[in-house]
C-alpha cells in the first residue's frame, strides 16, 4: 500500500472516530456515568482515599483472595505441565521444567527440535 492511500484511509478512520465520539457526547447516559465518576473522585480525594480503599471496602473478599494466592504461589506462576511421548520407546515424561534428567537425555540424543515435536499437550 502507498503512503498515501494509507494517509487517506487513516483520515477517514479519524474521521469516522470523530463522528463516533461526538455521538457518545450527546447520550445522556455517558454524561451521568462522567458526573458520578468526578463526584466520587471529590469523594475519594476530600477523604484521602484510593480505589484499592473502596474496593476493600465494598468488596472485602478481593484483598483476602489476593493475599491468600499470592502467600500460595509466592509471586511466581505456575508452570504449564507438559508431556512428552517418545515415538520410539513410547515413554512418556510429564514435567514443569526444562531439567527434567530424562527430557534432557532425549534431547541430547535425538535433539531439542525433534524432542519438542514429540510434546502432545500442555495443561495448567
């Protein structure tokens, strides 16, 4: 595509987004969602407060839940179970790493390419 068709059909896109917004400008939902947005925030801020503060407020179980996974997993994610099958031995190994010693063996033997293609499904 040329450079200037490209700057043509960007400007109709900008156009059409310039329609759109003065569109949603008028529906008076959208102007009650923004005045109740800016009085809560006068709210927040006459009582020095955050969203994380109303959010624990109104919804006490998000804080727990959140500290209880992150004591669980200790910050980190869990790794994806990935199993392997061996096409030649029909061995299969199951493991969450890249140290597993016999996915290492195979991959000294018959390569890493060759054992990655031997992966039948990865589960969470």
């Amino acid at each position: 595509m040329s450079l200037l068709n490209e700057y043509i059909q960007k400007e109709q896109q900008l156009k059409q987004l310039q329609e759109d917004l003065q569109r949603m400008e008028g529906d008076q939902r959208l102007k009650s969602e923004l005045e109740f947005k800016e009085r809560l925030e006068a709210l927040m801020e006459e009582f020095g407060k955050m969203p994380a503060d109303l959010v624990a407020l109104f919804d006490p179980n998000v804080r727990s839940n959140a500290q209880k996974q992150m004591k669980s997993t200790d910050g980190r994610r869990k790794r994806r179970l990935k199993i392997y099958e061996n096409p030649h031995t029909g061995d299969v190994i199951e493991t969450r790493g890249g140290n597993h010693k016999g996915l290492r063996s195979w991959k000294a033997e018959y390569g890493d390419d060759t054992v990655e293609s031997w992966l039948v499904r990865m589960e969470d």
